[in-house]
C-alpha cells in the first residue's frame, strides 16, 4: 500500500448502483450501499412488487413477467433500468446474471461497472476443458486421471492401475450420475466400462467416457478470495460445505475443523495461483474436494459472491461487499496477506421455504408470523418479513441464520438457540433440519463429508418424535389452545378480553364480532 | 368457558373461567395453576405453576398448529355449547379430493379420468420454485373427475382432483 492506494476519493466512488437480483441477497447489497452513502436501485418482477428489497431500495422499477428470463435474466430491460436510473455500477449478487458473461460484456458497451470479474476471466472459468489447461500450467491439483476419454478397456486398465482403484468412470457428456460407474477392483472394470458407455449413449448420444480417482466421502473446501485490478489477489481462509442435499450447499462453517494452518496456506496459495492464471479480479470463490488423507483437488471456480459469504466475513472482519464495490471503483485492496487473520468461528444455516415433512418440497405461502432471534454472536440475513407471500416462482432460499463464537462449540451454541428462538408461521420451513444438524453426534465431533445428511436423513428422528409425545408438552398445548380461544382478539364477545396490559376489549363489539366468526372458522 | 380440545385423537375438556383476575384452569377436572398474557396475536406467554412456555398458533389451509417449543401439535377446539363445533368425519369410502398442497403451476396430468389407481399412485405433478411435487392418491379406486388442466396455476387447497 503506498500512496495511490487510499480509499476512493468521494468524487469517484459510484453514486448509484443496481442491484440486479432479489431476495436476501438483494437486500444485503442495498444495506452495503446505504452504509457506504451510495444510492440503491432495485428492479422487480411482477410478482416481487411488495418484496422486502423493493421497500429498502432508494428507486424501484418493474422489469417484467415473473419468469426470469422475463426480468431478472432479461440483460437488456436490466441496461434499460440502469440508464434511466442513471446508475453507475451494477451488482448481480449471486445467481440470475452474476456468472453470465455476456451481461458482463454488455455493461462494459453500456459504460456501466460491472462489480465482479471480467467477461473474459468468467469465460475462461466457465469452460471445464480451457480452465483446466491453464489450470494444470499454473500447477494445480486436479483429481488424477483422463482429462480426454478412453480409446479402449486396455487404456482403461493402465490408467486404473496408474492412478489406483477405487476410480469413477464418468460419461464426457455426463451431469445427473448418468453415465457414472464407482470401480473397487481391476475384476469389475470391464463390465463398469461397457455400462457407462452404453448408458453414456442412452442419455447423451455419446459415449465418450473418462476415467478419474475416486475420491470417497470427500469433504467440499472453498477458499475465498479478493483480486484487484492493480494485480493483489488475497485469500480470505476456507469455508467447509460438506453439508449437502441434493448437491445444495445446506450448512456452511468457517474456519473447517479440519484445515490446520498449513494447509490453509498451502490451499489459499492454490487459489490464488488459479485466479491470477485467468487474471481474475474482484471476489471469487475457488472450490476443492478434499479426500479423507487431506489431499485437496480443484473443483471450480465460482466467478461470483457466494451466498455463504458471511461466514468468510464474520472470522475475518471483512465486510465483502463493500470490498467488492470498492475494487469496482478501481481501489488497490486495503489488506494485505499478512493482514488477513482468521479469529473465531462461524457457522451459516440456509432457511429454505421447504417442508421438511414432505421430502423437503417448495413451501411457498404467506407468513402469517414471523418471531426472529437477535442477541449476541447472531446475523440474521433476510428476504422476509411477516405478512409477505412467498412467491412460488424463485429459488426458496428466504433467509441465511449465522451464528459466530470464539470457537466452533460457543458458535453452535448461539445458533441452536437462536433456532430456538426463530419461528416462521403459515409456510414451511427446513428451521427443524438444523436443530437435527447440530446436535448430531458426527456434526459436534465435525465428522463431516458429502454423504453426512443423506446418512442423517435416513435415521429416525428420535427427539422429534420424543417431544411430540411428551405428555407435559401435550398438556401445554390444551391449555394454550384454551387460552388462544378465550384471549385471542376474536374472543372479544359476552365474556371479557384480557389482553396484555390488562385493558379489556369492549372497544369495538362491532367488529370483534366480525372477527370472532372469522376466528371460529379458522379454528373448525 | 368449556372447549373441548382434540389433539392426536384425544379429546381434553378444558375449563377456563376469570375470577378476581386469577384463571381458574381444569384440565379434565384437575385443577391446574394457569396464568397466560397474548403479547401479541398468536403469541401466548403461558405460566403453569412457575414453569414458562411461550407458545406459537399457525393457521394453514383448514388446520390450526399449536407449537410448544419444537414440537408442532394439530388441534381442534370446540365450544360444546357451540353448534359449529361439529367434526366431519373422514370417509374413506365416498369419493376423496385431491388438493394441492402448495400454490403452483400444474405440469403435467399422469391419469385421464376413468383410470383406476392404486393407493400413492401418482395423479399429477405440481410445480412450485422450480421443484416438481406428484400429487398421489389417497386410496384406491377410479379417477373421476380430473378439474385443472396442464398449465393451470393453482393454489394451495384447490381441489386438483377426486378419486372415488
């Protein structure tokens, strides 16, 4: 940092910014534009008229039908907001546009910033074979094997041997598990081979299959980290997403429990070498699969904020948002490597809209009550409030529960009880999953891999059923029952209402009664 | 105040009357030391004896839920003096609807009308946030009626379909 490097004079900085997305995240960027005195601008589909960041943007404006691609993918009603609203940045958070090169090519024509990388270093992350070339220059990591697909059994059986078994066969083409065949032993791969090629055929019209080690409950390690555009990459520590359905990322926690210092260096070093490699700049997030011996092997490049970005923020004091918006403007990062320290531990919980009894399916409706925690070592990012209806027609992420501690069990104490603490009425929600998580027994001693909620998923909940049997909470429930029938606002009528400062309700008979009926239907 | 409260096919009789600011709670004719404060619509802040619950009421489609901590208890509460207190039965016999269970759009219908299914066959898939839900039978029997059309948007409760 020498002189050229402070903070961008006032008279530089955006004035105003787009924020080219919705829900929770929407949100969090127009709170870090208020707080660095930069104006708001949020665009709305149809359906997200009356949405929470509609409400905290400074301008709002329609852009369309609530299918995305009818608004929120739609780049040139988005370029279209952003001249007549004048903005001069626009920040996609994650999702819709953010990792769409073409929308990053258009701002540029546009002459509006666009905050994230570049159109050509998206582009040389977004192809799987062109990043791995250049990847394998800079000397990454990869998961041993045939990045080309195998000419015949003989060439399988001598990679096989190379690399050694377990090794997965996987279709060129692939994506779903199609194609895909786990080998033990040299006696299976013949048959394996055959099957992927034909099944290889089936689903893709192509048989082209290739060959990689096996790497069996592996963890999911990311390192974030932060390029400017004056050529400073840092890496802001790790973040363990192990916790997966579905391939979603459900709990995600900094630091891993199982990244000592070292390793944080040496995986940190990694990342940044695969940023500077695509001349990366902005926050990127660079994903590895780690094998149970800690080997780690590049995964991809996410060329964009990630959803679980708080995490990152809480153990390093960072706050990624504004690190991006200022990068953007074209500062020099305002830390250096030695400057990053990882302090305490944070652990994120993904609310989903979702219902936990029924397979974990979309629940979208109107919240009839919403009771959110607060306290000490608790960050609560939200798209929600209460009386909003969740429309059916995004992603069903509607909140992001953090919970920070000095150490990884203090965080999890603070995040139960603040599960505890949060409930959401009149929709489902997957709050129930989390109270399971942390207080699974391979959770609290952080023996997680990729396969931890599958294998959770499939045992009975036994607590669960323990409290819905209780005979004292039962109790509990009659008499509340009882007691919502006699103070609730429709017990109004002949006998008394008590309410909480002891007024009783006589005010307005007229319409008590109206709301009695009401509340007796609700109640049949 | 008598009600009658049902919950997991058990029926409480719960006496609940105001005396000198005090409530007087009977609990199947146990006598219970209640006190209770709605600090804000439904949210009860319930003492009985020193122990304290903080207790939450969900209304969704025609159920109410009284939540006591994590535990979620469906419940039906009838004023016996109340002639709307009535229950209706459930039968499995007569024909059964089909509802949706969230607010969606219909992709696809598996069945014409006139198929006979099995118990859990699927019938129809509702979309809702880019998932697909089946919509099974409840019972065995014959389609009879098929009352939304692929496309349609639905919501939650509306009647997609009855089995007979």
């Amino acid at each position: 940092m020498g002189a050229a490097v402070g903070p961008t004079p006032r008279c530089l900085m955006f004035k105003k910014i787009l924020i080219a997305n919705r829900g929770e995240i929407a949100v969090r960027v127009i709170r870090a534009c208020h707080e660095m005195g930069i104006a708001a601008v949020a665009v709305y589909s149809d359906v997200d008229r009356a949405a929470l960041h509609v409400r905290k943007a400074d301008e709002a404006y329609p852009i369309g039908a609530p299918p995305a691609t009818e608004s929120y993918l739609n780049i040139d009603k988005i370029l279209d907001v952003a001249a007549r609203s004048g903005a001069d940045a626009i920040h996609p958070g994650y999702g819709f546009l953010s990792e769409n090169a073409k929308f990053a090519r258009a701002c540029v024509d546009a002459g509006v910033k666009f905050i994230g990388p570049t159109a050509a270093a998206m582009d040389a992350m977004g192809s799987k074979t062109r990043a791995r070339q250049a990847m394998e220059r800079a000397g990454v990591p990869f998961v041993p094997g045939t990045s080309r697909g195998l000419e015949s059994f003989e060439q399988a059986e001598q990679v096989a041997t190379g690399i050694g078994y377990p090794v997965m066969l996987k279709a060129a083409a692939g994506g779903g598990g199609k194609g895909m065949r786990l080998v033990h032993a040299s006696k299976d791969l013949k048959s394996a081979l055959d099957g992927a090629r034909s099944e290889a055929e089936r689903s893709f019209g192509d048989s082209e299959v290739y060959i990689e080690k096996a790497i069996l409950n592996p963890r999911h390690i990311e390192i974030q980290i932060l390029a400017d555009e004056h050529g400073n990459t840092v890496y802001l520590g790790e973040r363990e997403c192990s916790l997966q359905r579905r391939h979603q990322k459900v709990v995600e926690e900094a630091p891993s429990p199982m990244v000592d210092p070292e390793m944080r260096r040496q995986m940190g070093a990694v990342a940044v070498r695969v940023a500077e490699a695509a001349g990366y700049t902005n926050a990127g997030t660079v994903e590895f699969l780690v094998d149970q011996q800690k080997n780690f092997y590049f995964l991809e490049m996410n060329t964009r904020l990630q959803v679980e970005h708080p995490v990152t923020e809480l153990v390093t004091g960072l706050d990624l948002v504004h690190l991006q918006i200022r990068i953007a403007a074209g500062e020099r990062l305002p830390v250096t490597q030695d400057d990053v320290t990882i302090r305490g531990h944070a652990i994120e919980c993904r609310i989903y809209a979702e219902d936990p009894d029924n397979n974990y399916f979309p629940s979208p409706g109107k919240i009839t009550l919403l009771l959110a925690p607060s306290g000490p070592g608790i960050r609560r990012d939200s798209g929600m409030y209460e009386g909003w209806t969740v429309p059916m027609d995004y992603d069903p992420l509607l909140a992001k529960l953090i919970g920070y501690g000095t150490d990884r069990n203090q965080a999890i104490g603070r995040l139960t009880r603040a599960l505890n603490e949060y409930f959401v009425g009149g929709i489902k929600t997957n709050i129930s999953l989390f109270r399971r998580i942390l207080r699974h027994p391979d959770f609290l001693s952080a023996k997680l891999d990729t396969g931890f909620l599958d294998r959770m998923l499939k045992q009975k909940d036994d607590v669960q059923l323990d409290s819905c049997t209780h005979p004292a909470a039962v109790e509990v429930a009659v008499i509340a029952a009882g007691m919502f029938a006699v103070l609730g606002p429709a017990a109004a009528g002949p006998s008394e209402r008590v309410s909480a400062d002891g007024s009783s309700g006589k005010a307005s008979k007229a319409a008590s009664q109206w709301k009695n009926a009401a509340h007796q239907e609700a109640m049949r | 105040m008598t009600y009658e409260v049902l919950i997991d096919g058990n029926n409480y009789r719960l006496e609940l009357d105001r005396l000198e600011g005090r409530w007087l709670c009977r609990l199947d004719g146990r006598e219970i030391e209640v006190d209770a404060v709605l600090p804000r619509p439904d949210v009860l802040s319930l003492r009985i004896g020193n122990k304290a619950y903080e207790v939450k009421c969900e209304r969704v489609a025609n159920e109410v839920h009284f939540w006591v901590g994590s535990a979620r208890f469906a419940a039906q509460v009838r004023d016996p003096r109340s002639l709307r207190g009535r229950v209706r039965a459930v039968d499995d016999q007569g024909p059964r609807k089909l509802t949706a269970p969230m607010p969606g759009k219909i992709v696809r219908v598996l069945v014409r009308p006139g198929t006979e299914v099995e118990a859990g066959a699927g019938v129809l898939v509702v979309e809702a946030m880019k998932m697909q839900n089946e919509i099974k039978s409840p019972k065995k029997g014959t389609i009879q009626k098929i009352l939304v059309a692929e496309g349609a948007a639905v919501n939650a409760g509306d009647v997609l379909a009855i089995v007979e």
